[in-house]
C-alpha cells in the first residue's frame, strides 16, 4: 500500500475547496522544487569519467644469487602478527558496507517493498512481464485489501464523499473505489506507463552519504527514474501514471465530484505521496537495522 493513499484520503474534504489555478500552482511548486533538489543534492547523476587504463607494472631488474640474498628474503618472507589483525578489520568493513542500504520484502513486516533495489546493486532490467507480475504481487496482496478497508472506514467516518451514503451499503461503495484507486495508480505507475516509456519503476536505494543528500536523492526519483538499459530519464511513470489514475477516478466516483479542481487535487496528492514514499524507503534500512540490533 502506497503512502499516496493516505495522504489523499486521511483529510477531511475543506468546506471551500482551493481553486484550479492554486493546485496547478501547487504541483508546480513541488515539482521545480524536487527538481531543483535534484541538481543541488545529487551530483552523483553526473556523467562519472571513464576508468583510465592501469599502467604496466615494470620489471625488477634481476640480480645474481647471494647466499646473504636469500637469508635476508627468509626473514622477510616470515608472517607478521599484524596481517590478521588488517584482514579481519577490512573483512568486518566489507561486511558492514554489504548491509549498508539493504531492503527487505516487507515494511514492518506488513507493507510490501517489492520493487526497491538493495544500495549499490544493479538487477537485469525488468521485462513487460515482469513489470505487470510486480504491479500484481502489490495490488492483489493482503494489505492492499487490508489498507482499502482502513481508508474506506475512514474517509467514510469524514463523510468525504457524502452522497456514497453510510451504513454497511455506504461502505460498501467508499471500499471498493479505494481499492480500485489503489489498484489502478499502481498498474499505471508501475507496468503500463513503464512498459511503453522502457522505464525502471523500481526504487533504487542510495544508501549512504549525509541525510539531506539522501533526502534529495529520494525526493529527487519522482521527476528522474532508471531505464531498461541502465541510463537515467525523465520520471514519465510516475508523472504521466498518476494523471492517469486522476483523470480514471472520475470515472467512478460522483459526479458532483467530477471538477477540474478535484482532479487537480488528487493528482497532487498522488505526486506528494510518491515523494513521502521514497523517502521512507530511503531510510527504511536505517530504520530496519536499528530495530534488528535492538533484538
């Protein structure tokens, strides 16, 4: 279950909703900032120069034997206590930067995290099938229908959409459009949009470097995404998917809620909880790992 869903229907409707012109100036806020973000916190998406050749190694001038040669090489070939201490320092090294930015299925042991990629990794490239086999595994799963009971309960209890009605009918209608707004936003986000742009809907974590870095770097993977062939570009899946997932909502819910304003409303919500999702699956490692040393 994404964060996005939250944020979207854990208000209360406003009495006066904002205009057109104040969403639209609002999704173009959040997304210049995240841009801007993006240059000023991530220089790591420069293009890195190229690895320059090792030199050759010249050759040691060979010298005639001496038995006092040879005594001197023997003492010198003789262990040093001080080797094992250096290998074991440097294997606990590696061993800690492996654990550095590692993911796990499940967040709390609940909310799936399939699609995040482990920091420093490179997986092959999903394929079409792939793309759709993931935006099931997220939509089909049991807290995906766990998540759209809470937010029916909820939004029904703020009576956010009051002519669905109330009592177990009105329920009823407030669950299955959460679900299916759930459904949907994760389809388009993650295999239809992905699979005709050759875009990466996964989430690639850094995992290391300063916290506001991090941050940025997160905030920044709304508007920049991976590709199939391993290079970088604008984030389409997700810029494209949720205005897709906005414009399809209307479909099925009342039609006094069929505005311009309203959709432009939703689509911000969807933008602002894909960035809170990433940043919490940046820092999700950190979190899981200081919960792991507690036990």
């Amino acid at each position: 279950m994404k964060l996005a869903y939250i944020v979207r229907y854990g208000r209360r409707k406003p009495a006066r909703p904002p205009s057109l012109q104040s969403c639209i100036a609002r999704l173009t806020l959040a997304t210049v900032a995240s841009f801007s973000l993006t240059l000023l916190l991530c220089p790591f998406l420069r293009a890195q120069e190229p690895n320059k050749p090792d030199a050759p190694i010249p050759l040691k001038e060979t010298q005639p034997f001496s038995p006092d040669a040879l005594a001197t090489n023997s003492q010198d070939a003789k262990p040093s206590s001080q080797e094992p201490a250096d290998n074991q320092k440097k294997n606990d090294e590696d061993k800690k930067n492996g654990q550095e930015g590692k993911q796990t299925k499940r967040i709390f042991g609940v909310v799936p995290n399939f699609g995040a990629v482990d920091a420093d990794t490179t997986p092959p490239p999903l394929t079409t099938k792939g793309k759709f086999k993931l935006a099931t595994a997220g939509s089909i799963d049991y807290s995906a229908f766990l998540g759209a009971g809470v937010i029916a309960g909820q939004s029904m209890a703020l009576r956010s959409y009051p002519e669905l009605g109330h009592g177990m009918a009105g329920y009823g209608r407030y669950y299955w459009r959460a679900f299916a707004d759930q459904a949907s936003e994760t389809y388009f986000t993650t295999a239809i949009v992905p699979s005709l742009t050759h875009e990466d809907p996964r989430y690639y974590t850094l995992g290391h470097g300063g916290f506001f870095h991090r941050m940025g770097y997160a905030m920044s993977r709304v508007v920049i995404t991976k590709t199939d062939s391993g290079g970088t570009s604008f984030n389409y899946s997700e810029i494209v998917g949720s205005a897709c997932e906005a414009g399809l909502s209307n479909a099925y819910y009342p039609s006094q809620e069929r505005s311009w304003r309203n959709t432009g409303l939703n689509y911000a919500s969807q933008i602002e909880g894909a960035v809170v999702s990433n940043i919490f699956r940046e820092f999700w490692p950190d979190i899981h790992k200081k919960f792991a040393h507690k036990k």
